[in-house]
C-alpha cells in the first residue's frame, strides 16, 4: 500500500521456454490510476536475452491541495461593520427607552455568533479520511508475433 506521491516497486521475471533465448520484448502497463506514472528498468529488452528481471515503478498520484474560494465578499463593508461593533457598548449612555433596541441588538448579535460557529463546524476535516483504493495494472510483454499479461495489484491510501 503507498500514500499518493510514493512509489510501488514490483519485480518481474521474464523467462524463455524451455532451452531457448528471449526475443526482443516491449513492456507496458495498463489500467494505472488517473495521474500515475509506470516506468519499466530495463525498458525493453534485446532479442537473445536470457532470463532476467524487470523492476516496474509505479508512481501514485499525489493529493492536490484544494483552495477554498470566499463564496462571498464583505469588500469595504468590514471596517463600517467593525466600528459599529465598537460603538455598541456606548448605545447605553443615549436613553433608558433604547434598552429595548439595545437587547435587540445584543439578541441579533448572538445569533450571528452561533451562525457563524455553526457554519464553521465542518472546516476541521481530515483530508486523509478517503479511503484507499485498489487498482488492477495489467502489464504486457510484447514481441514480435505474440504478447503475455500479468496483473499486479496497486493499493493508494
């Protein structure tokens, strides 16, 4: 199992029936997650080759971070909006009637608040909550008149 950006290492045999040599091979891999790369060591290999080893590398994709957009814009609104934050706690000089504007206010204020707690409840999640996946790489050996398949399997938390 690899975390997005590391790489798998697979090791591959390729062996000539009974008493005869290899003949030139192209390797290639398929069914590779959206983003990974597959690099074959030795790429190809000569024809008169004997039994040998191939690493294949398989690169995960990395995590692109997302950039989160402001869904709204307070533009100049803010500084006006913040002085009349600072001018509320002097409304109570004015007059005993504006006590009720004043809890009200007070009352609109709090809601706010909460609105504002409540929408942010969601921000604290972890990106590494996504479950991991299984990929089928299929890899293939062509030559010049036919071509084998293995599988591998490639898991990406």
């Amino acid at each position: 199992m690899v975390t997005p950006g590391q790489t798998a290492t697979y090791t591959l045999t390729l062996s000539p029936t009974s008493g005869s040599k290899l003949p030139a091979i192209t390797l290639s891999a398929a069914g590779l997650p959206a983003g990974a790369t597959a690099k074959f060591s030795p790429s190809t290999i000569a024809a008169g080759s004997g039994a040998m080893n191939v690493t294949l590398s398989i690169t995960a994709p990395s995590i692109q971070s997302a950039v989160l957009e402001p869904t709204w814009h307070l533009g100049g609104k803010l500084p006006v909006a913040a002085f009349c934050l600072l001018l509320l706690p002097l409304g109570r000089r004015v007059r005993r009637r504006s006590k009720t504007l004043m809890r009200l206010s007070l009352v609109a204020f709090l809601i706010a608040g909460v609105a504002s707690v409540a929408g942010l409840t969601g921000c604290a999640s972890d990106f590494r909550s996504i479950t991991p996946q299984t990929y089928t790489v299929t890899v293939t050996s062509a030559a010049a008149s036919e071509s084998q398949t293995a599988i591998v399997q490639l898991a990406v938390e």
